[in-house]
C-alpha cells in the first residue's frame, strides 16, 4: 500500500479501494468505535470525510446538551429527571 492510498483524517484512517464501477471508492479502516464508521466504504474521498465530520458534530451537540442540563441544575434553574 502506498502512503498515497491512506489517509488519517480527524483520527479516522480511509485507504483507496478502487472498484471498476467506482474507480474513487474509500473504506474507513479504523476510528472510534462510538462513530460507528469502520469498514463503511464511500463513493469518493469527500463523501467519507462528509460522514466522519457529521459523526463527529452529532456526538458533540448530543454530548453538549447534556452538560447544559447539568449546568442548569448546578445553577438550580431546572430540576433534576
């Protein structure tokens, strides 16, 4: 494999994988298991870095909403579920 072939992209790592109907095709080899992105192939390179930022933003507002409600609280502004 060439370096040329693999790519690390926000702690993801995507290597070419060519086929004949899809001479751009891209798999994720390896990232974290919370993204749930491994062994996915893509059509080309962009539509894979597309998939690893969406799985990235997604974790973060879903993980910054529950700080806000702990946040809110610790202010004693809400109640506790």
């Amino acid at each position: 494999m060439n370096k040329e072939d693999k790519l690390r992209y926000l702690n993801h790592t995507i290597i070419n994988t060519p086929t004949d109907s899809f001479p751009e095709m891209v798999t994720i080899t390896k990232g974290a298991k919370k993204y749930d992105l491994v062994d996915r192939k893509y059509v080309n390179l962009h539509k894979a870095k597309i998939a690893v930022e969406v799985a990235t933003v997604d974790t973060r507002i879903k993980n910054q909403a529950k700080q806000a409600k702990k946040d809110l609280v610790n202010l004693g502004l809400s109640q506790q579920d």
